[in-house]
C-alpha cells in the first residue's frame, strides 16, 4: 500500500462528466434537449445525496470511535465527484479541545467491487455547525488504497497546510455536528462500485469529546483532561495507512 498522501486541494473542480440522469426516459424533443443540456453542465458529473447519518455512540471522552459502517453510497460508480454530508445522529456533536492533537482525522472508507488497487480518492472537507453550515477551515486531505479494492480520504481539519501546521485560527474548545466531503474518484472501470463504507474519527491517543452529555468547556474541564491524558497507555503513533488495514 502507497504511503498517504496530504494534499492541498481548493475545490473537486476536476470533475468528469458523468452525469446521473437516466436519459432513456426523456423525450428527444429541442427543448428536452436544451434543458438537459443545462442540468449537465450545471451538475458537471457532482453528486448530491442526501446526508448520511453516524451515529457516534455514547456520548463521554474518547481517543477515537468505532468504524461505523453506511451503505448509502452502495452502487454508486467508482468515477466523477461526490459532494457529501454525514451528519450525527442524536444531537449528538464532537467536541475538540486545546489537548486534541492537530492530526485529529476524520476519514471514510469506501470499498469498491474492484480488486486490488484500484486507485486513490482526491478531494476537500470541511465540519459542519449546529445550524448546518460550514466552519471555515483549509480543507488539508490524505489520501490511501488498499490492495483490497478499498479506497480512504482523510480530512484533517486542524491543519493549516499539507507540511502539518496547526490551524490556530480555529478556536477550542470547537464543537462541530457533521463532516462534508467533497470527492473526486479516480479514472477506473466505470463499472467498479462502491459496495460499502466505514466512517470513524481518531486523534492519535490524545482526547475529544462526543456530546450532548459533556460538560460545559471551562478552566475545569481543561484540567480534568490533562489528568485523563496521564491514564492514558501511550499508543504509537500511526499513519494514515496504518488506519486502512
């Protein structure tokens, strides 16, 4: 498996055109014609689901969460652009707090009916606020493949640049309630799909938070994490990689 790469990337403007219309069913008259001109170049091969909901679990502090597995996406071609949301169930939200490591991560896996290495996804993210909107941030992803036919993306939203500098200007505790992904899949055989996905958050054996059941961020709060961190086994720091076997 190729080491992940960390890539600066501004938007999936590189989008093919692969659009999901079924044409078979539209009438081949001028003006059909004019308006699904339109809608394709206006979609430029994007795909738009509606949002995928993870349930976190139990809310308390945590180093990282269980794969949570979706099917969402099961059948979708493994080609063009993918923008979407996965949004916690519950009410629930992920606190970051000024102990959790820069390199928290938030990645998904999706597995293709490919075999072998069959390519590596490309793209941006950014968290998602209580009322839905973006939280500003630099969009810094990785990227890994697996000889199993597996793909990942990993957005770390606590980085400035792909050279690792933390993004001081997000201020924590940040609480944040979804992550958006926009995608870009490789140019493979169009019928290669996706066949199932995994979602799951990690922050390289320091602490955040899963609500609604936290306490409210204070001076307090910080202290009881740092004596947290001391309980805590050391864990080796892991790559990327490491997090798709």
């Amino acid at each position: 498996m190729r080491r992940p790469r960390i890539a600066l990337v501004a938007s999936a403007s590189r989008s093919r055109s692969n659009s999901p219309l079924p044409c078979g069913g539209l009438k081949t008259n001028s003006l059909s014609a004019v308006i699904v001109a339109a809608l394709l170049v206006a979609l430029g091969g994007v795909w738009n689901l509606q949002a995928i909901t993870i349930d976190l679990g139990a809310s308390g502090l945590t180093v990282g969460t269980d794969r949570i597995g979706f099917s969402e996406l099961n059948g979708r071609p493994v080609t063009g652009n993918l923008s979407e949301d996965f949004l916690f169930a519950n009410n629930a939200f992920v606190r970051l707090f000024t102990g959790t490591d820069s390199s928290f991560d938030a990645i998904i896996i999706l597995q293709t009916s490919g075999s072998g290495l069959v390519g590596f996804l490309d793209g941006t993210g950014y968290l998602i606020d209580a009322l839905g909107n973006a939280i500003p941030g630099y969009g810094i992803t990785g990227s890994a493949s697996s000889s199993d036919g597996s793909m990942g993306l990993g957005f770390f939203p606590l980085l400035k640049d792909k050279t690792g500098s933390p993004n001081e200007a997000l201020n924590r505790p940040l609480d944040f309630y979804g992550v958006h992904f926009d995608i870009t899949f490789p140019v493979v055989d169009p019928s290669i799909e996706v066949t199932g996905g995994q979602f799951f958050l990690t922050a390289q054996g320091t602490t955040f938070g899963i609500g609604p059941n936290l306490p409210a961020p204070d001076a307090g709060s910080t202290a009881l994490l740092f004596g947290l961190a001391i309980l805590v086994l050391y864990t080796p720091l892991k790559s990327f990689r490491n997090s798709m076997q």
